[in-house]
C-alpha cells in the first residue's frame, strides 16, 4: 500500500509542490492583509485577490484527481500495476489517500494559520466557538468534491474538461454557503455528493478495461 | 486443488458488435506448456486478457489457479507471471525505477535470479523504458516475470523482437522454469518452430473457435493430407466427417482430415480412387491449412 | 551429444529424437552400455520440453533400444540379447514398407531398388549373418 501512495506522489509531485507554495503564499498575504487591516476601508483588496485564489484552488485540485486518473489511462499504469500483487481496490484508494493529502497540505497550514490570526486579532471579527472547525470542515469537503469531479471524468477525458465542470459547480455551491451559511445542511449536501461521485468512480474503475 | 490450473468455458467476446470468441473451451492441465496458436486478430491476446480479468467477458466464465478471473486476488496475481503483448511497461519510468516498483509490490522476490536474469540480458537500469530495444523490453518483462517465482506463467508472444540468442536463451529459461515442480505456462507465439520445441499441447483459434486442441505429437499423426485421383472426375462430396479443407481440379482433390482412420479409409475406398498418396505436413503446414476460411471448390 | 531437430519435417518431435539415436548407435558414436543423458539434462541443453524428450527414450525403451536403470538413467542396450526376433522384425517391415511405397510412386524399380539398398547396408557395415 505504501508503495502504490509512493509511486502517486512521486507522479504528481508537482501538485503537492503546487499545494505547498500556495498554502505558504496564502499565509503571508493573509498576514501583511491583517496587518494592514482597518474596519474603515472595505476589504477590496482582500476580496480582489481571494476570487482569482479560490478559483486556481478549486482548479488545482480538480486537475490533480483528473491528472491521476488520465495518466492511469494513457500511461497504462493500472494496467501494468493489476498484474502485480494488488488489487485495483487498492490501486484506487492509494490514488483517493494521495488526493487527500494534496488537499490536507493545502488547507491544513491555512487553516491553524488563520485560526491563530483570529485568535491574535479577534475580537473585530465575531466568532463563536467551534466556527473555525466548521467552516475548515466545509471547505474540505468542497476541496474534496472537486476532487471527485476529477478523479471521475479523468479517466476518459483531459484534465481540462473536468476542471471547467467543477469551476461551474463551485458557482453553485458558494451562494448556497452564502444563502445557507456554514451549517450542517451544506456538509449533508456535500457529503452526498461525494458519496455518490466516489461509488461511481469505484464501479468504473472496478469494472473498466484495463 | 483441481488439476487444471487454466479453465475456460464457453467464452464468448463480442467488440462492437463483432463476435471476436464464439464458445471456447479450454483446458490447461498443472506442468503442462500449452501453446496458442492463431493469426494475427485471431482472439489470443483477448482470452489471455480475461483470463487475466484485464477484459470483462461477453458470456462464459474463466478461471486460474481455482479462481474466476474477475474475482482474482492479489495474492493469486502474485503467483501469476505475464509477459503482455507489446510488453506492457510503464514508459516514462527508468528502468531502475520501475524494478524497484514491481520488486516493493511483490510478495516473494527471487533478488539472485532477477539479478542473474539482468547480467545474462545485460539490461541498464538507468535508462527509460521507451529508450530501451524492443527485444530489450521484451528481456525485462521476461525478467520481471520470473523474479517473482510464478507458478503459472502467460506469455503473450514473448519473443516479439528477441534476437536469435535471446530467443533460445528464453525457450531455454522455460525449459527451466517447467521443470521444476507444479509450473504451468501458457504462451501464445507466432514461431511455430520454438511452439513445436516446448509445447505439450497446442491449440489453434480460427474464426472465433479454438480448432485445434490436443498434444503436439499427436497432431502430425491425427491431421493427414492426402493427395486423391479418381479414374473419373472427382466426387464433389466424400461423405467423410472432419474435413479441414478440400480442393477439386478435374480427377484430383487434395483433402486435408482430422481424425483419419480405418473407417473413413473404408469410406474413401468406396469411390475406388485410383490412388491415395499422403503428402506430408510439417506443423507451419497444419497451421495454415486449419486456419484457412471455409474450404472452396476449385473446378477446371 | 548433438540433436537437430527439423521443423519442416512431418515426424513429430519425439520421433525425430529417437531415429537420430537409433542413427547415432547404427554408426556406432553410441556404444553399448554407454549413458545417455538425463532427460533433465538434454532438455535443457537443446531447448526441448523434458515431455517428449522423456516419450522418445519410453518409446526407445520399449523397442529395446536403450534400458533404463533405475537411480542410475538411461542406457544404450546390449543389443544382441534384449528384443525378441518378431519385434525387431515387425519394426523394420514396417520401415521396409515405407521405402516400397515411395518407391513405386517414384516409379523405381525393384532392381535399382535392391542396389540402392545394398548400398546402405554396406555403408552401415551390416554383418553379413549373425554369428
């Protein structure tokens, strides 16, 4: 198992580099922006850089699972890796785990990041408690959703296609956040979303030839 | 542990429509070399691919080692040695880099005889796959099919590229691999005299049916082609069962017969042709006659 | 020893085997007694599935051309005592046939015939009757 989640890092090390770089940028912008922060002035800046940021993120992440999957494809290294001593169960869920972690090192710094920001600048910004844990958590899952969106459409398409498709969905789902707030309603959307998305991914993989 | 460790039953393939495999039946018995032969888009890649449950069947079912084929485990695959058409390796990987894949994803490793193998076909390890010959491809699939100990081997055409050394130096590895106890392999080539070398027993599909299945030595002395005059013009139709082809030109027919014996010699005396000789059939001979198309009539 | 085995030829691969055997003790590079190899071992020195090299020495066995000594491997026979007349004389007939056969659809005659034969037979330095 270690071997397979080796070799997919070692693949697509470029977005884990990626992932890195952006969490690290993330946090010295947030930092100098609070720095900066006056309650006058409208959070422009703050809203003019976030946009074009969400929408790489959203991007990335969604490139990365459609990457796995089409190299698999076009490289033929299922194909050779199903021969071997493993299961394509387990091929699959080395490549799923590899996309989490992706997804861990870009949220995770960002996330105690901005939890200790807050802690220092707060109370200019209200805040109740456990608001953090929810918000990170819905913006895993999402994160998380447009993985799937890849990891699904990769295996017959390029990397470009599926990343259009979940920029699109995420048009959907941020006013929802916003009409809806953080609540439990968005995680049991998402949650079933991804639920769904993966259970055909699975069914593909399991059955496709290789 | 049943004694045949491959299993096949009325498979049945369609591509797109197009019926690729029409209800084989195939048997291969533990210590046996089976040799599949076949034309090019005969379905021997196919059936080596859902035995290997890397193709999904159209009807039928196939098994290894106990196993059906869309339910194998990783550890039976780790018993299973394949060499694919083509030699199916990662290509932008180098080459050392891909050893140390396979050998990570193994459960038992042979690190002396890969080794061994790796000097003997002087392979690199720094080089990418795409770089490497063909032959040399073929070497390192070879190799890495062999370092884990299989017990049952399935080569699809495996000398693809090798150069005469190389070639024998493969039959001879399999000489060796047979003659340890309880292995198995199943190799599809298209040079019949390495087939004829190490194969037990061979089959041969054409149009979708495997025509052929029975040991090699028997198959000389089962399939005859004789050479028939008749006094007369000949017989449109012998009312002899098991003709693999049959060609008229005036007196003469050239009959080729599987299964020839006393009675369909009794039946052919009945026409009272002038005289029978039997025209010899090397097994490059026997290939093409069973997989011409239907036989024609040819009249002058 | 040196096997060649011919794949444009309609003999099976066992038999092939065996009549270069029978040829090699005809022309005396094998000598009574002597060991042949293992099946073991010449399958792996000529690239010969172990099976058919295993029938070709069964069937050898079986016309008495070589004995098999437990433990001990494969043997040319002493071939003066071993097969009985009608055997042997069943096996050449047979043989003989054969000749006949291709001869008269070559349309030799018998007289031709009987010299090439004699020919063979002087080469093969056949004793002229059992002594």
């Amino acid at each position: 198992m270690f071997a397979l989640i080796k070799r997919e890092i070692q693949d697509h090390i470029v977005y884990f580099i990626g992932a890195a770089v952006f969490s690290a940028v993330f946090i010295i912008m947030s930092i100098s922006l609070i720095h900066q922060y006056d309650p006058k002035v409208p959070p422009v800046f703050s809203i003019g850089l976030g946009i074009p940021a969400v929408t790489i993120v959203i991007f990335g992440i969604c490139a990365m699972g459609a990457t796995q999957m089409y190299l698999d494809k076009t490289r033929k290294i299922s194909a050779l890796l199903s021969t071997l001593a493993v299961s394509r169960s387990r091929i699959l869920l080395a490549r799923i785990i590899t996309g989490i972690l992706a997804i861990l090192i870009l949220l995770v710094p960002q996330t105690i990041a901005s939890g200790i920001l807050l802690r220092i600048f707060t109370p200019p910004i209200p805040m109740f408690p456990g608001m953090v844990f929810e918000i990170s958590l819905v913006v895993f899952l999402m994160a998380f959703a447009c993985y799937c969106i890849g990891l699904q459409a990769g295996w017959n398409s390029n990397p470009l296609t599926p990343s259009l498709g979940a920029l699109f969905l995420t048009c959907i789902f941020i006013p929802l956040i916003l009409i809806k707030g953080f609540g439990v309603h968005i995680v049991v959307i998402l949650v079933l979303f991804i639920a769904a998305s993966l259970i055909r991914t699975w069914r593909t993989f399991m059955t496709t030839s290789l | 542990m049943d004694e045949n460790v491959i299993k096949v039953e009325n498979l049945v393939k369609y591509f797109e429509g197009r019926c690729v495999l029409d209800g084989i039946n195939l048997n291969v018995p533990r210590g046996c070399i089976y040799g599949l032969l076949g034309r090019n888009g005969s379905g021997k890649t196919t059936i080596i691919r859902i035995l290997l449950g890397l193709e999904p069947p159209t009807r039928g079912r196939t098994f290894l080692l106990d196993a059906e084929s869309t339910e194998l485990s990783a550890r039976l695959h780790s018993r299973i040695g394949y060499v694919a058409e083509g030699h199916n390796l990662i290509q932008s990987y180098r080459v050392g880099r891909l050893i140390k894949l396979c050998k990570d994803l193994s459960l038992q490793w042979n690190d002396e005889f890969f080794n061994h193998l790796m000097e003997t076909f002087r392979l690199p390890t720094d080089r990418r796959v795409k770089e490497l010959s063909i032959g040399m491809r073929a070497q390192l699939n070879l190799a890495l099919a062999m370092a884990i100990d299989p017990e049952l081997l399935i080569f699809d055409d495996p000398t693809l590229g090798l150069d005469t050394v190389a070639r024998r130096q493969f039959l001879e590895l399999a000489i060796d691999l047979i003659q340890q106890q309880g292995r198995t392999i199943l190799f599809c080539s298209h040079i019949l005299s390495d087939v004829e070398r190490i194969a037990d027993r061979i089959g041969i599909l054409a149009a979708g049916k495997l025509v052929v299945d029975c040991p090699l030595e028997e198959l000389k002395e089962r399939i005859k082609k004789l050479r028939i005059i008749f006094p007369e013009s000949a017989p449109p139709n012998l009312y002899l069962t098991e003709i693999i082809n049959q060609q008229i030109q005036g007196r003469e027919m050239v009959i080729t017969v599987a299964n020839w014996n006393k009675q369909k010699q009794t039946i052919l005396e009945t026409f009272k042709p002038s005289s029978c000789t039997e025209i010899p059939m090397s097994l490059e001979d026997m290939f093409i006659e069973c997989t011409k198309p239907n036989p024609k009539y040819i009249e002058s | 020893m040196q096997f060649r085995i011919d794949n444009a030829s309609d003999r099976p691969v066992y038999r092939q085997i065996m009549d270069q055997i029978k040829r090699d003790i005809a022309l005396g590079r094998l000598i009574k007694n002597e060991k042949l190899p293992t099946v073991r071992q010449l399958a792996g020195q000529i690239a010969i599935n172990p099976n058919t090299i295993a029938k070709a020495y069964r069937q050898l066995e079986q016309e008495g051309i070589i004995v098999t000594k437990a433990g001990a491997g494969a043997f040319v026979a002493n071939l003066d005592s071993n097969l009985s007349r009608s055997v042997r004389k069943k096996l050449i007939s047979e043989e003989l046939e054969r000749i006949a056969v291709e001869a008269f659809h070559m349309q030799i005659d018998s007289q031709t015939l009987l010299e090439w034969f004699n020919n063979a037979v002087v080469k093969f330095n056949l004793p002229s009757k059992k002594g």
